[in-house]
C-alpha cells in the first residue's frame, strides 16, 4: 500500500465488514496472526489484504493499458482488465498465505533446535540448578527462536509473573506441538511439585524416539526419490537428446548450441525444484 501503517489500516476498517466476512471463511488466519505474532485483527489483515491486491493488480491493469495505448491496440483492452484481476487474485492468495507460511517458518526455526535446547535444560536441572536459572542460561546458549522465546519468559518472570502462567502463555503463542508438549509438562511438573529432571528426561526420550521414526520413515522414501530423480536428471535427458540427435540424421533438424543449452538449463532448474522439493520432505531436527 502506497501509505504508513497507520493509515493503511484506518483506511482498511472502513471496509471491516468485508474483511469479517473473508475471515469467516477462513478461520485459520485468526490462528495463524496469532502464532506469526503479526500484530493485526483478523478483519483488518483481510481487509488489508483486499485493498493491497486491487492496488497492485490496479497497477498492473494500467500499466498493460498504457502500453495498449501506445501501441494503438486499444481493441485489447480486455488483455489489461484481465492481467489486472489475475494480478489482484494472486496477490490476495499469497497475502492470506503469508502468515501460515511465517508460522511454518517458526516451527522450522524452533524444532531445529529443540533437541539441543532440551538437553541442555535437562543437564542444567539434573546438576541442581533451579528450573529458572536453567531457562535462563537456555535463552543465553544462542538456539535461535527457542532462545529468544526463553529470554521473554525470563524476562515476564522478572516483571512479577509467575512462572506457570508466563510458561501456559509460551504454550499458547508457540506453534511447535513440541515446545508446546514440552512446556505443558513442565507446568504440570512445576504445579505437582514432581521432579523436572525426571519430566525433562521423559520428554526427551519421547521426542527422539519420534524423530527417529521421521528419519526411518524419511529414509524409505527416499530410494523412490533417489530413482525418480536419476530418471528426470539424467536418464531422460540423455535419451532426449539421443533422441532428438537419431530424428535430426533423418530430417533437417539440428542440434545447435541453443537446443543444447536449453537442454541443460531445463535440467538444472528440474534438478533445483526437485532438491527443494526434498529438503521440504526432511525432518528438521538437527542430530
């Protein structure tokens, strides 16, 4: 939006009822805002999210029609409405998505090192320091999301709070069904006055034998990936172009350095999506 916050989202209440609507049919963005800790209501980031795709697809509209013009082709004019709603129909799906992929993103960032942050809590507790002394040197050891997440509870600890509700808060605005699973048991551990090094060394148990069959389960898919990568990457390029050269000897195509370097760059930007493809289907945890 060509404007500050403020205004972008002063101008987005005035259409707060079309934004309570689109969040009624979805949900999940209540949720998702939450555990991106974007600070929005649901029916103004919806609304916001309205206004912004008809500005950019406004954009795109005009400037289509203005190349129209000057090429005094206005009889196209249908080309410009429509790369117009195309662009306004993207841009609201990829801002309505947005949030869900920032939650994805934080769960990624928190589980990668969850398992580090967890046993460095369970030696710290098993050596006698108390539980928040341990929380403490965890939001100091530098884990990323998990470290910064622990130097907030630390830091409402500090303010007054007590240590059961700032950890249930943590539980709630954390996206990681681990860390959440993690820190419901040490509330329960904490309010039954159990022992934590015994609650710390079950979670551990209980997570790693979780993650060990993600990566068995991982390992089996992946000589059907292994085979299907070595039949897109080279099996199928290499008969491709044995092919094309066999059809080339019998007809008046040839095999120039264009048709040779296209060949390669499909190849490269195949074997590119298929490696990413994979890394999204890898467990996240870090051993």
């Amino acid at each position: 939006m060509p404007m500050k916050r403020d205004h972008a989202i002063k101008l987005a209440k005035q259409f707060a009822f079309v934004g309570y609507q689109v969040a009624r049919l979805r949900p999940a963005i209540i949720s998702d805002l939450a555990q991106a800790e974007m600070d929005y209501d649901p029916s103004d980031y919806c609304a916001l999210s309205m206004l912004s795709a008809l500005y950019q697809g406004a954009i795109v509209g005009g400037v289509t029609l203005a190349a129209l013009y000057l090429l005094k082709n206005m009889g196209m004019w249908w080309l410009a409405a429509g790369s117009g709603l195309v662009v306004a129909l993207f841009m609201f799906i990829r801002s309505m998505a947005y949030p869900s992929y920032l939650v994805r993103k934080r769960v990624h960032e928190i589980e990668k090192n969850f398992l580090y942050a967890l046993r460095h809590m369970l030696i710290q507790v098993r050596g006698g320091t108390p539980v928040f002394n341990s929380m403490v040197s965890v939001s100091e050891a530098g884990y990323g999301e998990i470290s910064n997440e622990f130097l907030r509870v630390v830091r409402e600890i500090n303010t007054g709070k007590s240590m059961t509700d700032t950890l249930e808060a943590m539980a709630l605005r954390n996206p990681s069904i681990y860390l959440r699973r993690m820190i419901w048991q040490m509330v329960n551990a904490l309010r039954t006055g159990s022992d934590m090094g015994k609650t710390l060394d079950v979670i551990l148990r209980q997570f790693t034998a979780e993650q060990r069959v993600l990566i068995q389960k991982f390992a089996k898919e992946l000589g059907p990936w292994a085979m299907m990568y070595m039949m897109v990457t080279v099996v199928f390029p290499t008969l491709g172009i044995t092919l094309f050269l066999i059809i080339s000897s019998l007809s008046s195509l040839q095999l120039n350095d264009a048709a040779l370097f296209s060949f390669v760059g499909i190849s490269i930007v195949i074997q590119y999506f298929f490696i990413q493809f994979l890394k999204t289907k890898r467990p996240v945890m870090r051993w």
